[in-house]
C-alpha cells in the first residue's frame, strides 16, 4: 500500500522520519445508470434547469449552496487563497488525556509507521 503522507513528527530535539498509511479500506460499490428497456448506459449530462439546455463544460463554474436556492459561486482565486501551507513535518507540542480529545477526531483512522532511518527515534 502506498503512503498517504510522507514527513516528520518532532518533539524537542527528536525528529523522526514516519509515513502514513489508511488504516481501513473503503470497498464501495459503483454502479451504472442503465436503461431498464435494453441496459444500455445512461448518459450524464451537465443540464441548465432554469434554461432548458445541455451545458458546456467550459461555462460550468463551482458553488455552494447556503441557503435553498441561494449558491455562493466560488473562483479559481478562491481555492488559492483557502490553500493551507504543505508541511511536511507534525509537531508535538504537548501530550493530553485521551479524554481530552474529542471523538470526532477519531471518526477516520490511520498507521504511522517510521521510515527505516527512524526506527531507533
């Protein structure tokens, strides 16, 4: 399996070099639209709902929804801006309670696993 990530977890002094790895698979299943008559596949198509027409994929912008009906058009320039800083380094600045953290930060589990160079650390 290959890594997700490949960096560091540091603490104090100590740097080790880790990966990580999913660690549960998600088996979906995909399926086909068909056409109950003869099985033949269904077409997706990009549709205008308000013009009646099929529509290019050079018109079709990205949204959000916030209200029924109300969508917020987001740009290229938007998703630069929301674009975190890469790191390829986790710092440990304190250890809590396991109580501490909040389930919901566990809702996605992963291995780390130390690269060879880090096996000691």
């Amino acid at each position: 399996m290959r890594p997700l990530w490949r960096g560091a977890i540091t603490f104090g002094l100590v740097n080790v070099p880790v990966s990580l790895y999913p660690a549960t698979r998600r088996e979906d299943v995909a399926f086909r639209l068909l056409h109950a008559k003869d099985a033949s596949p269904v077409a997706y198509r990009r549709f205008c709902e308000a013009e009646n027409v099929e529509v290019p994929w050079a018109e079709v912008v990205k949204g959000d929804e916030y209200e029924k009906g109300q969508f917020v058009v987001m740009t290229d320039a938007d998703f630069e801006k929301a674009a975190a800083e890469a790191t390829h380094t986790i710092d440990i600045r304190a250890f809590v309670p396991v109580g501490a953290v909040d389930s919901t930060y566990y809702d996605k589990p992963y291995y780390v696993e130390p690269a060879p160079t880090g096996v000691k650390g």
